[in-house]
C-alpha cells in the first residue's frame, strides 16, 4: 500500500519537474493530463484479470504478481527518456493498481476479525497515504527518477512480507482444502471465533453442490440476478465514485496547481507536504475511529462535510476573484482546504475499503470487487483527465461545485443499500443482502425477516 501511494502521488512531483527549463522530456499540457490520469486506463483491466487469478491461483500468488508487474512500471519510468516511455511506466502502474485494489481488500477482509476488519482496512490507506507523503516530500527534493528508484524499495519489502503471510482461510475453504483452511484460521484469528469458520465451511459446501448443477451460461445469469451479488456491486460504485470526486486524486495529481488557484500567494510545495502530513495524522486517528463508530453515520456524516468544505471553498474563491471579501487572509483558504483533508482521511478514502472488505458475497468476492473497482477506475480517469479543462471552463469554484453535487447524489444510493457492517461477521452481512435477516441501520439488530425469504438457488432437477 504505500507503494501503491508513492505510485498514486507520483504525478504530483513529476508535472512540476517536467515543466522546469531544461527538463530531459518536454510535454504539452494535454500531454501532462494523460501523464495525470493515463493509469486509471489500464486498471480497469486489472479489475477484471486478479479475480481470476485469486480465485484459482490463491491471494499470495496474486500479491506475487500485482508486486512483480508494479516494479517493472517504476523500471519504465526510471530509464524513460521519452514521454512515450513515461506514459507505459505509469500504465503498467496502472495495471498493477487494478489487481491489487480488490486484492486488498478482500484479503485483509477475510483474514481479519470482525473486531478489528475496520482498523487493518483502514491502516491499509494510512499505509497509502505515506506513500504520496513519501513521495511529496522527496520528489520536492531530489529529482523524479531518484524518487521512484527509492519507490520501488517497497516493492521489495512487500515481495518478503507475501513470503511469510498465511493463505486467505476462505480461499482454502472453497478449494476443500479444509485442514490448511483450519490451521491458517488459527493461526490468523485464534480459537475463539471457530463458529464463524464453520459456518463458512458450511455455507461453501452448499454453494458447491447447488453451482454444480448448472451451465456456465446459466450461472451467470444466476449470479447476476442474486441480491447479494448486485446489491453490493451498485453499493460499491456509488462509494469509488464518490471517492473519486472527494478531492483524494486530484490533489494527490493536481495538488499544486490547486494550492496555487486557491492559495496564490503561499508556497506550494510547503503546503502540499504540509497537508500530506495532516491527511497522514488524520488517517492514523480514522483508524481507531472506524474501530468505535458505526459505518452508516460516520459515512453521512464525512461525505456531507466534505461536500460542505468543497462547496465553501468555491465560494470562497468566487468570491475572492469577484472582490466580494471585505477582507482576505491566508487563514480562510487553509481551514477549509484542512477540513476536506480531514474529510477525505477521515472517512471519504478509508470507508470505500473498508465497505468492500465487508460487502461482497463469499462465493463471488473477487468478481464483485473487481467490477465494483471499475467504477473507481473509470471515474477517477474522468475526473484527472477532465479537472484541467474544467479549471479553464468553469474555474476552480465550478469544478468544486459539481464535484460536490456527484457526492450528494452518491449519499442517497448509499442511504438505500448500505445496512450496518460494524460489529458483523461477513457472512451475517451476506445473508442481510440475501434477505435471509434484516440489519436495522439504526440499531444494528439483525432480526430474521418476517416473510418468507425467496430461494436462493435453483432446485435439482429429476
């Protein structure tokens, strides 16, 4: 994850650099967009392939992979001495981005109890937000190449790390290979919570027997039409693009050039490893925080400050650009951008994976975390590709405006389909999509329904 985050933050001290006298590559402005936004292209692809390769490979081969593919991307940008070779390091990035976003947090959600699930996702993009510090703060210092070569180390750390990380148990459970499945359980959770491994066990095997029955064709039909397949995935493309309009990318990409709209008179460069180390403090305290608050709330209650500061942000600089201040100070742009940063740290970053740890169904995790994931890569494309043109078009205050009106719209699907996570085991969550108990939002009671559920698998035919 914080070579993810050095990956992530990387574009925010490379478009700088390149736009110095003498730079080795030279680059247009709709060149710099594509550098900017050109890897949520290929993750879309990685969605798609790490489900395979979890789901018949295991985890720890896929984390071999997604490692092995992110430091041949850092190699391209390393020896790049043409924009092309730029543009294919940041793919390859991009590639490797895709397969480990729904990796992550599938793995971490299924090899964590339901006690700490919150705390280890969230660590995941404190670990992430590192990175983009890491990267800031010594690409302000030394030159873009140097900065990656010292990128590409955490590559290696996390390559030893696989080496010694246990199987995923529920990956073990669904190959029947049940013994290991036990013994990494143990290992990973202890004794204490073994109902909860029998009754995944359980659930697998009915799932086996019932999917044996069917066609391809007709499976996928079948597990497109469950509730708990296609509930969670609109869920998820609800909270990736609300993420992506939550101001995360564009300030880990355009963090300068914003500072400089909306702060024109402070040092940029300070301000922007500045507020990593504020988003990096404030990711430390979501940590515990996730542990304590429940989902729902703290979810409404983030994206409705962040869409707040966003919206006052715009009419700050409305009004500054329209002499409407009777009096202007550094103060005024600093609280609000700290208060988006609180926002995005807080819950608007972390809370997307953490959700996605939780949501997904057993048997289909990793199919609907990658097309959940899509919605992630496309939007954040939309909007790195687009946030110059919107910036020439509608300004600054426009740009935050509309970005503001996406989140408000993905609050109220959210409202609809997220029940409480906090406290449940994956498989309770599971069953609440089913329809087989009902999560009350409110007061997180799980009652059993009082209709009859609907079947869930097709009968076996005489």
């Amino acid at each position: 994850m914080i070579g993810y985050g050095c990956g992530f933050g990387f574009p925010g001290i490379l478009l700088p650099q390149l736009e110095l006298p003498g730079s080795l590559i030279n680059v247009s402005k709709n060149q710099e967009s594509w550098l900017a936004s050109v890897s949520s292209i290929p993750m879309v692809f990685g969605n798609f392939l790490v489900p395979v390769v979890m789901s018949r490979a295991g985890r720890k081969v896929a984390l071999y992979a997604v490692t092995l593919i992110l430091m041949l991307g850092w190699f391209f940008v390393i020896i790049a001495t043409s924009y092309e070779m730029l543009l294919l390091g940041m793919m390859i990035q991009g590639f490797s981005f895709g397969m480990f976003m729904p990796l992550r947090s599938v793995y971490i959600g299924e090899c964590s109890s339901p006690r700490y699930r919150g705390g280890f996702l969230t660590s995941s993009v404190l670990a992430q937000i590192f990175g983009i510090l890491f990267v800031h703060f010594t690409g302000s210092l030394i030159s873009y190449q140097l900065t990656a070569l010292c990128s590409i180390s955490f590559a290696l750390i996390s390559i030893i790390l696989t080496v010694y990380s246990p199987e995923s148990p529920s990956w073990l459970a669904t190959k029947g290979l049940y013994e290991r499945c036990k013994e990494n359980f143990i290992f990973l959770r202890g004794e204490d919570e073994m109902p909860e491994l029998e009754k995944m066990i359980e659930t697998v095997n009915l799932l086996e027997t019932q999917e044996s029955t069917r066609s391809t064709f007709r499976e996928m039909i079948a597990v497109v039409k469950k509730k708990e397949f296609f509930k969670p995935v609109l869920l998820l493309f609800a909270l990736y693009i609300m993420l992506s309009c939550g101001g995360a990318p564009v300030m880990g990409a355009y963090s300068v050039t914003i500072l400089e709209l909306l702060m024109p008179k402070a040092n940029a460069n300070f301000w922007m490893v500045a507020l990593d180390c504020q988003r990096l403090l404030f990711t430390g305290a979501a940590i515990f925080v996730v542990n304590k608050v429940k989902r729902r709330p703290m979810l409404f209650f983030i994206g409705s400050l962040c869409a707040g500061s966003q919206l006052l942000m715009g009419a700050y600089v409305f009004a500054k650009n329209n002499d409407y201040l009777p009096f202007d100070a550094l103060w005024i742009p600093g609280v609000l951008i700290s208060v988006q940063m609180l926002s995005i740290s807080m819950g608007m970053q972390p809370l997307p994976a953490v959700i996605a740890g939780e949501v997904c169904p057993l048997q289909h995790r990793s199919l609907a975390g990658g097309i959940g994931l899509t919605a992630l890569s496309v939007s954040a494309f939309i909007v790195l590709k687009t946030f110059p043109g919107l910036i020439s078009v509608v300004g600054l205050e426009g740009t935050l405006a509309v970005y503001a009106g996406v989140i408000a719209a993905c609050l109220a699907v959210a409202w609809v389909l997220l029940p409480e996570t906090s406290g449940r085991t994956l498989q309770q969550i599971e069953e609440h999509f089913r329809g087989t108990t009902l999560l009350n939002p409110e007061t997180d009671e799980e009652k059993p329904l009082t209709y009859a559920a609907q079947p869930v698998y097709f009968s076996i035919q005489k």
